[in-house]
C-alpha cells in the first residue's frame, strides 16, 4: 500500500500488505526492492514473468477526491 500517513501503512502492514511511504524515497523503487528482496515472491514466479519487475496486482481506492479543495495540501475526505 502506498501512502503518507503512517497510521494507514501500520494497518496495511498488520493485515499483510506492504506498506510503502512515499514521502522517504520513490515509491517505485521501494516496491522492487521489496519484490527483488522477497523469496516468496521471486520464487513463485512462472517462467517468463522474472522479467516482469513491477507489482503483480493494485487498487487505487482513494485518488485526488480526498484532498481539499480550497488547501490541497490537507485531506478532506467527507467533501462531495
């Protein structure tokens, strides 16, 4: 899961996902190295998908309708 917030990645991390903080490094960079540094996943690969190096599935599930509309540097996700 990629976010800021570390309430949200702490409860990503608890059901299994893995988080990832983009504001300490590129959030690309940061999911392979975790692809490339996890045996479960590089091991579970059929042949031909090695050369695939990016995530294997994604949900986008919030987007920009949660920032605020008159500071975007805030959230607001109630708005309409």
């Amino acid at each position: 899961m990629v976010d800021y917030k570390s309430t949200r990645l702490d409860t990503a991390k608890s059901i299994g996902a893995m988080p990832v903080d983009f504001t300490k490094d590129g959030p690309v960079e940061q999911i392979i190295k975790m692809i490339v540094s996890n045996p479960g996943i590089t091991c579970s690969k059929l042949p031909g998908e090695e050369k695939m190096g990016g995530v294997m599935n994604d949900i986008d599930v919030v987007g920009y309708q949660a920032r605020d509309r008159k500071d975007n540097s805030k959230e607001n996700p109630t708005r309409s």
